[in-house]
C-alpha cells in the first residue's frame, strides 16, 4: 500500500509598485504610462499634457521579461486582482 502525498505549490509574489504602473491589453501588448504627470505642470503646453494621458507600449524584450516576472498575474485579472471582491 502505497500513500501519495501531493505537494502544494507556491504562490508567487506581486510586486505591487510593478502591477499599478503597467497594464495588459487586449492583444497581449505590455504597457506604460508617461512620467511626469503629477505636478510641475504649469509651464507645460497644453498639447504636451494630452500627451501624457497616453499609454505607450513597452520597448525592448529585457525590460518586458523583467516586467512579467515581477507581475506574474498581470493577464489573469482585468485591472487589479482585488477588484473581484470588491462588489
């Protein structure tokens, strides 16, 4: 008689700061905000600042592969993963 135990597998873990400042599209393309939102704005144009609400795609395959394993979890949920318990 034989008794087989099943290992759990762990879980990894979100590296919160990574997950809020990128997002997942439709397609699968991995992208970012721009800097330089938040304050110090007076003196730009108004055209410059409608640019900023853009979200641009990563570039280069290093910083994408670092992205991905820092959010593992990124593709599984819409936004963010506490907005399923959040109704």
């Amino acid at each position: 008689m034989e008794i087989v135990v099943a290992l759990k597998k762990y879980k990894l873990k979100t590296h919160k700061a990574t997950s809020k400042r990128f997002r997942l599209t439709g397609s699968g393309k991995l992208v970012r905000t721009k800097g330089g939102k938040s304050h110090f704005r007076r003196r730009t144009s108004a055209r410059t600042k409608r640019l900023f609400t853009e979200m641009i795609p990563v570039k280069g395959k290093g910083f994408q592969k670092r992205i991905r394993r820092l959010v593992p979890y990124l593709g599984k949920y819409k936004s963010n993963p506490n907005s399923r318990t959040a109704k």
